[in-house]
C-alpha cells in the first residue's frame, strides 16, 4: 500500500503539478447525459433497459479508443484495464452509469468518466504505472429497477450469486438475467471478479454536508449500516369528542410519541460521537419517513399506526444501540397509552469501514494539492462498499449543491468536479505506483 | 322553573313510584331498528331515505295511538302535543330517529321512544300535567347524508332559513329538500317553531364516561364547543441518510411534535379545570386523528405534514386559550426544524351551557329515584343545543358499553335505558306541573 505523502516525490517529479483536462471530463459528461435525457436536466437510464445499452455502448466506445483490454462479465459489469509495467492485480476505480427514474447527471457517471480520464491524462503524460489500472462500471446499482441495490458489484466480490442475481425481479415483473440478456449485455467473464489490489470511488456526496462546511474534497471513511424496520401500533378507535384523554389508546399519539424520540435517539447518540467517544464525523441519524394513521380522521381517535424508522451508523455497536434504545421506548410508550407495538424488519445492512490507508491516502492527496478536506461517512450505499469485501478500498466525494441528488437538480459545479478527478488520478498514480522513467518512456 | 325536589312532594302522591312500562319501551325500540336493520345488530336509516320515511310511519303511527296533536313542519321535524290544562308553551323532549350509515340501535331512538312512552305512562296513570307536553324527531341530526348535522332542529330554533336548509347538498350529490319532499315529509308548519317552555333530550353517552364510572345517569352540563382546524407544514424532502439532523427541515418530525404537544396541552388544561379552576368534569380533550406525510418513504426525510386538530372544551374562554396555546406551540417548533407552518380553519362552534336549573332538576330527580348520578358535558352534539337557543335546555345520559357508537356493536343495557326513560318521566312531569287532582281525575 502506498504511503501518504509520496505523490509530491514522484520518481522523475512528472506528477507535479499534473491534472485531467477539465473540459474534456465535462463534455464526456454531457454526452453521456445525452442518452435518457429527461429534458429537465435529468437523467432516466434504468438498469437493462435501452437507454441503459445505449449508455453502455458510448462508455465502452470510449474504452475502446483508450485501449483498454475490455471486459464484461455475466452480470453485465463491465472493467476496462490499462497495463502496467508489472502483471499482478489492478488498481480500480469506476461506479456505476444507471441512474434512478428521476435522476441526475453525475450519480454515478462522474466516477466512471473521471476514472477514464485519469488514464487520458496519464497516456497524454506518458505515465505508465507499475501496476495496472482498471475503470469499471457495475449494473444496477441503483437497484430502482432490480432491487437489491448494488447488484453487480455485489456479484462481483462474491456476496450473491449469478443465479440470484440473474433472478432478481424487476418492479415491472421482468427478471434481471431476462433484462440483461435482452439489452445483449451479458457477457462471458465469470463472478466473481478478480479482486483488485485496491478500490478507489469518486462519487457526488448527494448530502449537504461538504457545502455547508465549504469544504472541496469530502474523504470518505466509511458507509454507514443501516436498520430500517416498520413498526405497527394498535389501539382504539374512539370518538375523538366523548372520549377522555385517560381512557383512550391513541395509536396515533404513540406513533408520534415514537417518532420525537427516534429523533431525540438520533441526536443523543450523534452528539455523543462528535464530542469524542468515537470517530471524529461519525454522524448517527435517525428517520421517521413514514406514518399512517388508520382511519385517518379528523374526529377519530386513530386505531392504527404504522410507521418506518430509518437508523443509521457508521459503527455497528453505535447503530445496535440506537435500536435497542427506540425498542425500549417504544415498549415504554406503548404500554403507557395501552397500544400494543409489533415490529417487522425491513432491511439490515452492516457499516462498512473503508481502509485507513486508503482513507489516509485520499485525505493527503487532497491536501497536497491544496484542496480543503473533511472526512466523512457516507450514508447511501456505494460499489466501493461491495470492493471493500475484497481489497482496501475508500472514496472520494465532492459536494453536491443543497445536498440535492436522485433529481433532476442535482448539480455540482464543474470546478468542484474536476477538482474530484485531479484526486482521483493522483490516488490512483499513488496506489498503482509510477514506473521507472525508462519503462514510461518506452511506454508513451 | 320548577325546583329541584318538588317530585317527591307531588299534591297527591301519585308520581311516588310511578315508572314507565320497560317492556313495550324494549319493545318499540326492537320495532324501530327492524327498519333499516342491517343484519348485523345495526341500523342505517340515513335521512330523508325511504327507511327513514319507513321509521317515520312507524313513530308518527304511535303518536296517533296516544292521541296527540301531531304537527309536521317545512324541514320534516314532527312534533306530537298532549295537551296540558293550561295554555302555553309545551315542554318538549325528544331527538331524532335518523342514523348514520353504520348505526345502532339507540343513539337518538331512545330519546323519542322514551318520551313517547312517558306519555303512555301518563296516561296509564290518569296523569294530566298543567303545561302541555310534546315530543319530537327532528330531521336529519346526524349530518351523515346531508352537511350540516342537526340540521332540523337547527331550523327549529331559527340558526338556519328553510332555504338554507332545503340546500343542503347530500354527499349523493342530492338535496335535502328534494329528498324530504321525495319521501313526503316535508310537512306545511312554518319554522322555525314556537319555543317550548323546557326542552329535555335522553340520550345515550356515546362515550365510555358513564360505564367506566359505574354510574348509572349522566347529568349532562353542556354541549363542548369544538375547533377543528388542519395544520400544513412544510419542510424539505431530503435524503435520511445522506442529510444530518441539523440540517433538516422534517415536516414529520414537526407534525409528531405537535401531535404530542397537542394532547400535552390538552392534559394540562383539562387537569387545571379538575382542580377546582372551573366546573367539575369539563374535560379537556384534544385530538389529532388525520396526518399524512409526503413523501412518505422509509428514506426520505418528509417534506409535508398535513394533520388536523381537533380540540373540545365546555368553556369558550378554555377552548380559545388552548387553540393560542396549540398555535404557539406550532410556531416555535416549526421556527426550531426550519419548517412553515399554515393553518386553515375547519369548524368552530362555541360551547352550549345547558340551563342550571334543568341541570339541576335532572340531577335531583336521578338521585330520587335512585340512581347514581354523575354531571359530565357532552363530546357530542344534539338536538339539544340547538333547542338551547330558545329555551332552557338539558339532558340525560345512559352509559354506553364501551363507549361505542355509530356502529352496529351500539349497546346499553336494557335497565340502563328504562331507567333514563323513568328519569325523563318525572323530570318531564317537574317542569310540566301536575295538574290539581280534580283536573286529573276528569281527564283519565
């Protein structure tokens, strides 16, 4: 693993000072978001459907002109590998270009065309790295058509198999192995993948938080593990004029009750993180996105509640606490107003911890090329989350105006972008390691 | 007005004892609820409906049966006189035979049929009083086809023109005069109608006060006044979990917090009017039975609340501070999240404070004939209030099981409801007067 602090004593100093060409990264952007234009600046490339090809085919066009060896595997993920001086497993990066029904234009795409490129910049120096560097793009990450999300880098490190994958059904009743074999994109290279030597993301933040810090370049540490449960409340239903507040058993008034201390939860345990008991940024939210009262009245007490709560945590002990801590006041609650509680789960996922060296690496790259950084967990899922199984991986961010993403008025300006993608290519160079001057020359 | 205790002192004894006949009372009531009857232990005689029509022949026939002087007016109230030996106004009791779709079988029933057979009693008795005595069904109490409720007595007592009325717009898309007219009820006496000299209604709770106390009359104070208002909030959609709590702006988290404050405050003033602050038993309630959240996804952080509030007090000046202290509430946890909050007014009826000296006289008759006895106010409306306008007014409650109402699952036990109707009897006969016994004697 490459040391923080080496890319400013490059072998032969090439690196220094070094950057993609802006321009070109945005224009490749904007042709990629030609294809499943939504014309409000959006972006609709569902997993295996035409749009989805169409953008396919344009990235691997481009992967093409920059000779690299292009692979596509069962499930559709597709890496294009760059050479290095050496054999041995490559430095990746990518994500992914499937987008949500109402999507933006740089979920997703900007870690693919930054990683591409970085290898544009690198053949226009005429750097080779000693260890190969690879670009990949996975399917169906977004999992708005196939749910689960992160479906082909999960197969990819081994977490699902092709046949589970394959079998995913789609909202519309299809099938993913169907979807895929139909758009003609399933090829012939076996999952699980090859693991990397490392993972490497650049990705919008799709979160608030860099722009309110005014900070450029968001150092990834982590995704955090989500809880997502239902929790159905039962009382009475009673005439909200005749009946005293003593007697009734409002599930309704339980739910809310709930939903405040699910809040409360949240900041005691987030407050607890940020004053030093944990990891600096260790952010713990908590959500009530969901609540419906039965039967919804303005004069009936309601007899029903049901509801979602949304817990999420970098640190699995952390996140098991905060469960533990709503169930005990739901129960407290409940038994007060005389309601009974049932909780069906809905989702558990671990947090993932990306590699300290990695994460280390990023924050130093950033800051050596003058750019203000924050470490932060993330708090939607990622592929590098799924590499992280099977090499160091991390991530970079850059910010995302007013936190808005999975919408057409996603954005993120053009300098922040490209700033991003010059951390990306010197990540990368730092990871794969430049090769000795002789060895690049003959290679430029 | 006559004073409490008089009964018991009768110029010649002969009310000590005297009851109604609580057989043919079950037996008219089991009569009436076979039209209608849904099968399930229900009845739906929604207004102006042919069963409606089909429940009026039935009690109309039963008032020709005892001979009284049967008027039908413009809006279908029926009231039926027994002439009293003197002139003047007649004291009136009653309510209404209307339901909603889903009724039972006593909600509004029990008040005309009991009445009817205290005339009967009466008359079984050779018993004449000095004032008239009349009792009526007014149309449409419920407001379940047609908006609003208590629309017939409300004509009665001049709080709405026959136009007004015959206006009302049904949930059919009808109109209450064309449907009144359509079944033959609308009848050819102007209102509104000549005030009576007392109006008195039995009526079963509908709420769970009575039977949870074991007592086995409700004194009935008042009618509560009632604020319905919807409340919006609006926030910001957001990411739960890409967006720290500090930087949201939860319109559910906000329409929780004012779900709790709601029934908080609620607590607090019922429980300062218990203390002595006010009078006994004017219970405080507060009720948001409606909030739905968009766009009520599990990950999502809502970006709208809309909720209603329901709060009731038999004291305007309690009801008004609760809707400042609810409205303040709001302001400062919308201001707290970075949420707005709108409000828009539903329905505000002032509260009506029945005539102390009926309160009273309902009381004191209970206790002498027996009875447990309990003063409480109403949570719901009735004919009563209406009737309160233009003449001292009072009611009389019987337990609910329960507290159920509106649905088939309506019960009170059969002595519960015979002895309301003996509690109307002597309470009717108290403000009548009986006459002297010569008087009496010629008319049996």
């Amino acid at each position: 693993m490459a040391a923080p602090g080496r890319l400013t004593t490059t072998p032969d100093g090439r690196l220094a000072g070094l950057g993609v060409h802006g321009g070109r990264l945005l224009d490749r952007l904007a042709a990629l978001a030609a294809v499943g234009d939504t014309g409000d600046g959006g972006n609709c490339r569902l997993a295996c459907t035409d749009d989805d090809a169409g953008g396919r085919e344009l990235v691997v066009g481009w992967m093409h002109e920059l000779g690299l060896d292009v692979r596509i595997d069962r499930v559709g993920n597709v890496v294009g590998v760059r050479d290095g001086t050496e054999a041995g497993a490559a430095v990746m990066t990518g994500s992914h270009i499937d987008t949500v029904r109402t999507g933006g234009r740089y979920d997703g795409t900007l870690g693919v065309l930054a990683g591409l490129e970085v290898l544009r910049t690198l053949d226009d120096a005429g750097i080779r790295t000693r260890r190969p560097l690879a670009v990949a793009f996975f399917s169906n990450e977004e999992g708005a058509r196939f749910p689960p999300d992160m479906l082909g880098s999960l197969a990819y490190a081994g977490g699902i198999t092709l046949e589970e994958a394959d079998a995913a059904v789609g909202i519309d009743g299809s099938t993913f192995g169907a979807e895929l074999a139909r758009i003609g994109w399933a090829g012939e290279v076996p999952v699980p993948g090859p693991a990397p030597h490392a993972f490497v993301e650049l990705h919008i933040e799709q979160g608030p938080v860099l722009e309110e810090a005014g900070v450029a370049i968001g150092v990834v540490t982590g995704v955090q593990g989500i809880s997502w449960r239902e929790l159905t409340l039962t009382g009475e239903s009673n005439h909200a004029g005749t009946t005293p507040l003593r007697l009734r058993h409002d599930a309704g008034l339980v739910g809310a009750q709930v939903a405040v201390a699910v809040r409360r939860i949240a900041t005691v345990l987030g407050g607890a993180r940020s004053q030093g008991k944990g990891p600096p940024n260790s952010s713990m939210v908590g959500t009530v996105g969901s609540l419906r009262l039965h039967p919804d009245l303005v004069n009936v007490v309601a007899a029903t509640a049901t509801m979602t709560v949304d817990l999420r945590n970098t640190d699995d002990d952390v996140l098991a606490e905060a469960e533990r801590l709503v169930a005990a006041e739901v129960e407290a609650l409940a038994a007060a107003e005389g309601v009974t509680a049932r909780w069906r789960p809905l989702a558990r996922f671990a947090p993932v911890t990306f590699d300290p060296d990695v994460v280390a690496l990023v924050e130093a790259t950033a800051r050596a090329l003058g750019s203000t950084t924050m470490r932060l967990p993330s708090g939607a899922g990622h592929d590098a989350q799924m590499l992280a199984r099977v090499c160091p991986a991390g991530m970079v961010f850059v910010p995302s105006r007013a936190g808005i993403s999975h919408n057409p008025a996603e954005h993120t300006d053009p300098d922040q972008l490209v700033a991003g993608a010059d951390v990306l290519l010197h990540v990368l160079v730092g990871l794969a390691g430049i090769a000795a001057a002789p060895l690049v020359g003959a290679g430029a």
